[in-house]
C-alpha cells in the first residue's frame, strides 16, 4: 500500500468501478483525532493498493462510514461531534444529538443530516435510488430518496428495529442486513474497558451480545419485514459490527478483532 501505514487507522470504507478499476474510499482517523477520506485504486497487477488523495474538510467531524454514490462522490456519516474517547463516552450516554450526514460532490461537501443521534452505518441502492441511514441511539433505520443533484433527501420511512444497529449490508436484490447492538450500554461498558489498551482487541471477560437483522421492503418502502438471523450473548463474537453474505455464507464483524464465519445451509430462512 503506497501509504504509511504508522498513522493509517482505517474506519468505513466504500468502493466504485472506475474504468473496470475499483476505487476505494476509507475514513481515516490518524493518531492526532485528524479525519480524512483516502481513496486507493486497486493495482490488478498484484495485491496491493494504489494511494491516490487525501480528502480533508472542515465537515468531516467524526466520521464513521460511507457509501459511494458515484467515480469521486461520497455520503458520509459523522456519529458525533466530540474529539475525546471522554466525550465520545459522553454522548454515548447522555444521547447528545450531534450527528449528521454530508454528500461529498467531488470538491465540497454539502448538509443532509443534521440533529442525529448516532448515525452510523449507511448503503445506497443505485438500481432504485434508495439511500438507508442507521441512526444507531435510536434503534431506527431510515429511509431516503436522493435528487438528481444529490445535495438534499427526501424521507421515505423510518423504520423501528428495537436494536441498536451499527454497520448494514445490501444485496442486489435490495435486501438489508443489519449487525446490531441489542444491549447498547454493553458494547459502550466495552469499549470504556478498552479505551486502557487498545480499543479493539477485547480479550478480557467482558463481551456484549451481538445480532444480525435482515429487512425486506415493500415496494414502497414504508414497511419492511423483518427477521432475525442471529444471535448471541456475545460468547461466540462479541459486539457484532457488520454482516455479509455471498453464497449461502455469512461472515460476521466486530468492534473487537474476529471474525464468525455462518454456513447457511437451509436458504428457506430467506424467504419471507
């Protein structure tokens, strides 16, 4: 990779095919709490990426994920405003309404969020211009439709979860899958434990339970059906931070290091 990795902190992260390349966009937090977007190319060549910009702005807060929705633009998600493990903490448990949501039009960045309780995850469906937004304090996902500029929304539906989600996953055929917290202050006892070391590794007794949701909409997407695929108190992987599927497996995420790997043999738990 063509970058130093010594302040390299990687966070969300999103792609776009460029020119048959894959583009790559990763929130960066490096070592002083400064906040930056890297964009990488994919050398196909061999294993490695390519370091193409740094994109830095004044609006990128405190960045959690993104989602591609072109070649150089973005959404990105700040889940709060607090620079400090401390005030992070603080929001977390005061339910500080800080967050917002920006659009990254290639050279600035534009408001489309604002007053958020910990948004977090966000997918966007180009085949049906549908952009989904966790609002993680919450325990709600919402719902949006982009203009054709993309510098503003319009609000479909919130939909109610009764889990604190963290990150989500999209399948082609638009179906959702969210990796959650259903005990929040678990995950939060968590990461304060961690904040001693680093955060992350999680090797101690604590864990927090983890849970994946997957959500199917109705044509219109004021509704979604919604299932549970899995869960745990947390003894299998603790804090579940994001789940993905291809074939008929699913790989599960965490705030701690790990991974699950799922076999879903019987695929009738898709159909609903």
């Amino acid at each position: 990779m063509a970058k130093s990795q010594e302040n390299f902190h990687p966070h969300g992260l999103t792609h776009w095919m460029v020119d048959y390349a894959i583009r790559l966009y990763v929130i960066n937090h490096n070592k002083d709490m400064e906040h930056s977007v890297e964009v990488f190319e994919y050398d196909h060549s061999g294993a490695d990426l390519l370091h193409r910009e740094s994109i830095k702005h004044p609006t990128l807060v405190r960045p959690n994920d993104l989602v591609a929705v072109g070649p150089d633009q973005f959404i990105f998600t700040n889940d709060g405003v607090f620079q400090s493990e401390i005030g992070t903490l603080f929001e977390a448990l005061t339910g500080w309404n800080g967050g917002t949501v920006y659009y990254w039009d290639g050279k600035e960045s534009h408001l489309l969020l604002s007053g958020m309780g910990g948004p977090n995850g966000i997918a966007y469906d180009g085949k049906r211009n549908k952009l989904f937004v966790v609002e993680m304090k919450k325990k709600v996902i919402h719902v949006y439709e982009l203009p054709e500029d993309k510098k503003s929304v319009v609000h479909l539906s919130t939909i109610d979860v009764h889990s604190a989600c963290d990150n989500i996953y999209l399948d082609e055929g638009g179906i959702l899958y969210a990796a959650c917290h259903p005990l929040l202050y678990e995950s939060h006892k968590l990461l304060e434990i961690e904040v001693t070391k680093s955060v992350g590794d999680c090797d101690g007794p604590t864990t927090s339970p983890s849970q994946v949701l997957r959500l199917q909409f109705d044509e219109e997407y004021k509704t979604a059906a919604i299932s549970e695929l899995y869960a745990n108190y947390g003894k299998e992987i603790s804090a579940s931070s994001v789940a993905v599927f291809y074939n008929n497996q699913m790989l599960i995420g965490s705030i701690c290091k790990g991974l699950l790997h799922c076999e879903i043999r019987d695929s009738s738990v898709f159909n609903f």
